[in-house]
C-alpha cells in the first residue's frame, strides 16, 4: 500500500483528462457503441456512470483494510452490481421515462470495466476523499468521452443535437435540443454499433494528431532553452 498521498489535483487532471477511460485507456466500449447515437444518450450513461464510479470507490475504500485480498475482485463486482440495481430501481421509480430509454443499457455498466478498474488499482490503495475523487473525476472523462462520441454520431447519422435532452434534464433544457443540418437525410452508418467504431476511430486519430504537433511546437522552444542555458556556463 502506497505511503504517498497523491494529490487531489493530479487525481482530477488524470481522471477527466490525462488518463482519460475513453481516449487513453480506451475502456468502456460496449456501451460506448451501443447506447452513444444522440448526445443526450451519451451524456445520460455518462453520469450514471459517473456515480456508480463515485460511490464503489469510496465503498471500496472505505473497506480496503478489512477485505481480504484473496477475494477482492468479487467483492468489488458485488459492490458495483448492488450500486447499479440500486441506481436502475430509483430510475424505474422516479424516472420512468427516462427508465424506457436508458434501462437496457443501465445493467451494462456492471460489464464496463472502468468501474473495477478504478477500484482495484486506486480505490484500494488510497483513502476514502481521494477515491471518491478518483472515482468522480474518471466519470466525467468518460462522460466527455461517450457525449463527445454521441454528438458526432447524432450529427451525421441525424442531422441533429442533443435530440430528447428535455426527457433526460427537464423541460428547461429543451434549448438544448437542435437541429444542425436541416433537411437532412441521415447517415444510418453512424447510428449503428459501426458507425461508433467509425466515430471513435477518427475522434483518436485526431487526439493523437493534436499532440504529436504539440510535442513538436514544445521541441524548439526546450532546445532554445538548452542552448541559451549553455552559453552562459
């Protein structure tokens, strides 16, 4: 068990951005492909997630010292099956509309491996504010991950943005809800489990696109750096 404790604003920059689920760990692709053709979809899935995440991490933590190693890993799935059930019941109840859209693929999260990954390799080892933290901040990268997948699949598969997004946060956010090509046809690829493949593909290509060119506009200005720290030895 690690006597370092790391902090909180590593914890957050790594989980939403620098060791993002989706982008660099690349994990969660079942419901990455099945539910994310709107943004709405993605955006809903992604913030179950998200406290499903939050709330294994701090369970697991918080029993870490009195789990027995030898069994660690049915343990954890048994805590994030209970969260899941929990969380799809209260939808069922309280949220029923919403229940129709997303209930499927609720369950589904049990499967994703972002959950117990973050639990066996963070929530473990660390105390309970830092893996609640750990847990919350790798949910909204995957949240970002999935609504950002969703939203360029609704746009070309539908022409539209955010469609239902007054089912899943109310009547005031109909706002949210747009079409972007008017008049279009549709791309029917981008909203079958292909079209994610597709999707995400291109949204990776374009992340690793993105950093080579800025890794290659640091280069110049570290070796001036170097060059200028030399002369004055």
């Amino acid at each position: 068990m690690s006597n370092i404790e790391p902090r909180y604003s590593d914890i957050f920059a790594d989980g939403v951005w620098r060791n993002n689920v989706t982008f660099v760990q690349i994990l969660g692709l079942c419901p990455l492909m099945a539910i994310t053709t709107t943004a709405t979809n993605g955006l809903g899935i992604g913030v179950l997630t998200m406290m499903v995440m939050t709330g294994a991490n701090l369970i697991v933590s918080l029993l870490r010292k009195m789990t027995p190693n030898q069994i660690r890993i049915p343990i954890f799935i048994v805590i994030i099956a209970f969260l899941v059930t929990l969380l799809d019941l209260t939808m069922n109840a309280w949220m029923h509309d919403l229940h129709k859209v997303l209930g499927l693929f609720i369950p589904l999260i049990v499967a994703n491996c972002a959950p117990l990954g973050r639990t066996e390799a963070f929530a473990m080892k660390n105390k309970p504010l830092a893996a609640a933290l750990d847990g919350f901040a790798t949910g909204i990268g995957f949240t970002i991950g999935v609504t950002s997948v969703g939203a360029v699949r609704e746009i070309i598969g539908s022409g539209t943005l955010f469609s239902g997004a007054s089912l899943l946060l109310g009547p005031h956010f109909k706002f949210m809800e747009m079409h972007v090509l008017p008049g279009y046809h549709g791309f029917l690829l981008m909203l079958l489990p292909p079209g994610g493949f597709v999707v995400m593909g291109i949204l990776l290509a374009a992340i690793r696109l993105r950093k080579r060119l800025f890794s290659k506009q640091e280069s110049p200005a570290i070796a001036g750096k170097t060059a200028t720290a030399g002369g004055c030895h």
